[in-house]
C-alpha cells in the first residue's frame, strides 16, 4: 500500500484524476520510484484489465515539462490524465527510472483510496531526461495553463505530436487488490474490493463508504420492504434526517465478463441507458411507498424511523457521466417529468461527483457552527440541482471554494 506525502495527498484529495511521479521511501530503507493514478473506478477496472497505458512527455510554451497518461479503454477515444513537473521528488524518480527501470504503480479510486498496484518497467531516454530539467512548477493548481496543454493532448490524440516523447508502461505482474475497510457511523463497514468480480456490490459499497458518515445514524445498505409476497429491495442506499431522506439507486457496468474483449464506449453507453431507465423506474416507486408511509427496513429487519414530508432527493448513481452525455436532452425531459410527478429532486450523478458533494458538504459543515455536514448535503445537492437546470447539462463539474 502506497501512503502520499503531505502535498500529495491533498492534490489526491482536491483533484478528480491524477497521474503523479513520486520518490517514497519503501521498506523504510531505500527510495523507489512510484506512479500513482487516480481515478474514477470504470477506469481504473480498464486499467487493472490491461489495456495499453503509454507516457507522453512534452514542454509547453510557458517553459514547464509536463507528462500524460493515455489509458487505452476505447480503440478510438481514449481517455489522458496528465500533471506539469512539480517538485524535485517526481525529476528524482524520473531519473532513477532511467538507470533502472522499475517502478510500482498504485490506483486511487473517486473515495481515495488505494484499491490496486503493480510493478511496472518505464524506459526513460535521454530526451525526457532533457525535458525533466525544465523548471519546476511551483504550483499543483495548472488552471492557467489548461489551454497550452489541451493544444498539445489534442495533437497526441490524434497522433501528430511530434514534439511529445513517448513510452509505453509494461506490467510486470498482475494487479494486485488492495482491500479498504471504512468504519462508518451506524456501527456499519463498507468494504471496497476493485477487482472483485461482483461489481454492483463494488459500487454501492463505495457510495455506502463515501456517505456513510454525513448522518449520526449512518447510512443504510441494501434496504427492504416486507411485503405480503416477500421481502424486497427499497433502494441499494438510504439517508434520512430531520430536514429530508435521500434515496440512491446504483447501477453499474460489467468490465470483468468481458475479459477476452473488453467493450468500447458505444457498448457502455447502451447498457448504461438500460440500466439508468430500470433504477428511474426503482426510484419512482422507491418515492411512491416513501410518501404513502409504507414501512421500510434495514438489512437486520428493523423499522427505520424516515422523514417523509419533505421533498426527498433520489440519486441515480453511475460509473461516469460523460458516457450519458449523448442522451443529455431526453434525460432532461426525464427529471423534469420525475419532480414533477413525484414532489422530488432527481440527481442523475457519477461516483466522482458524489464524492465532491459530500466533500462540500463537509467543507460547508466544517465553516459553520450550526450546520451538519447532513444539512450541508441536502443544500449542495439543490444547489447541484439548480446549476444542471441552469447549464442544461446533466455533465457538469461543481467546486466549491469557501471565502
């Protein structure tokens, strides 16, 4: 397991995606040179499956190096990760690579977690040893110079960046999981398993560890109805408090059945526009019983005390938004026909941008002496809720900054 330094972490923590070089001590005796990435999930299963990861090393014209990540996991689209060279940490393990080879690669997940690592062999030549001599970046926020970049990843993408030196990452091993525990409140755990092969499971786990502390009473997984016919399920994650219940229906995609061809985007996009209809229509019910005071229970079989007159939000959580962007029209017709049906807000959100709202919620909570981090929650999701009818967008990025 990888543990960042300070400056580190905090960029893992502020930053969606990242492709970082760092220098850690490893077994408290001798340096070794460390790539870490992060990531949201979907990729990172593309990634743990061995699709071709390749580095790009280039200058840009304010005179900083920078490096890019192209993961593989579409023939035609890839996806790149990309950082500027910021301390001398990540130039000495550049440079260790050039007179070695080896280094390890650990996967940070959307909850920052370490859920995967390999080793790898990254040849380092002497035109990157020339492009790691730039200066330094003095600064992990490259905001000013996205446009330089883009200009540059746009010619990498289509293959006419002559400018970019390239080499390819080869894995020496398997990926390696590495299991995470959370303690939740509730007295509930939330285990997070990247390669476990019931991904479903994966993904609600992961919205349980990412929510899970925002109430006192926890969150609950897995909840159920006891109907005359038998026990069912009421929604994958519940939150309730004095002020709303949140209700978040999970729906994932399978990468690992796929192990011989893995499926390109145009494949993820039909099985997720399935899949994001059925938990549409789980929700729409999940509201319904939520309104007509039909007792709901947790996975032991106890009542659970909810909030029921105010207008709940329900949640429909997938892998990654982008991939539902080509739909952006209809699913607005979808939740202006959901709130109006139903009283309720419907958020159409990804495994990255949950975790920026409840780290929000947080930052909000933390600033203020009578706001829980589950009041803050609520606030930010109708805040969320207003930039996407704003934007008319369903993709959109929040940040939040606190005067």
């Amino acid at each position: 397991m990888h543990l960042p330094h300070r400056e580190l972490w905090q960029e893992i923590l502020a930053t969606p995606q990242l492709v970082r070089f760092t220098f850690p001590q490893q077994n408290g005796l001798s340096r070794y040179p460390t790539l870490v990435i992060k990531a949201h999930s979907l990729l990172l299963k593309y990634i743990s499956q061995g699709v071709p990861l390749t580095l790009f090393f280039f200058s840009i014209p304010s005179g900083y190096c920078a490096y890019a990540l192209h993961v593989a996991d579409d023939p035609d689209n890839g996806v790149i990760l990309w950082s500027l060279l910021t301390d001398v940490d990540e130039v000495e393990a550049i440079r260790d690579l050039a007179k070695h080879g080896g280094c390890s690669v650990y996967l940070f997940n959307e909850a920052c977690a370490n859920c995967a690592w390999t080793s790898a062999t990254i040849e380092i030549t002497s035109p990157i040893l020339a492009l790691a001599d730039a200066p330094l970046f003095d600064d992990r926020n490259p905001i000013q110079h996205i446009d330089e970049v883009s200009a540059i990843l746009d010619r990498i993408h289509l293959g006419i960046a002559d400018d970019a030196v390239r080499v390819d990452i080869r894995s020496s091993n398997d990926w390696e999981p590495l299991r995470t525990d959370f303690i939740l409140n509730g007295v509930r755990t939330a285990t997070l398993n990247l390669l476990s092969d019931n991904e479903g499971t994966h993904q609600e786990q992961l919205a349980h560890a990412l929510l899970g502390d925002l109430s006192p009473r926890g969150a609950y997984l897995n909840t159920q109805l006891h109907e005359p016919s038998g026990k069912k399920e009421y929604t994958d994650v519940l939150l309730t408090h004095e002020y709303g219940t949140v209700l978040l229906e999970s729906k994932t995609l399978s990468i690992f059945e796929h192990r011989t061809q893995l499926p390109n985007r145009s494949k993820l996009l039909r099985n997720i526009e399935k899949s994001a209809n059925k938990a549409l229509n789980q929700l729409r019910v999940a509201v319904r019983k939520l309104r007509e005071n039909v007792p709901v229970f947790d996975e032991h079989g106890e009542v659970i005390e909810l909030e029921r007159e105010q207008p709940p939000h329900a949640i429909l959580l997938v892998p990654e938004l982008t991939l539902m962007a080509p739909q952006n029209d209809e699913w607005f017709c979808r939740i202006d026909e959901f709130m109006r049906r139903t009283g309720g807000f419907l958020h159409l959100l990804d495994t990255v941008q949950l975790f920026r709202i409840m780290q929000a919620a947080r930052m909000i909570s933390e600033a203020s002496n009578n706001v829980t981090p589950m009041m803050a929650f609520d606030y930010y999701l109708v805040e969320h809720a207003e930039a996407v009818a704003k934007q008319r967008s369903i993709d959109i990025d929040m940040m939040l900054r606190i005067q």
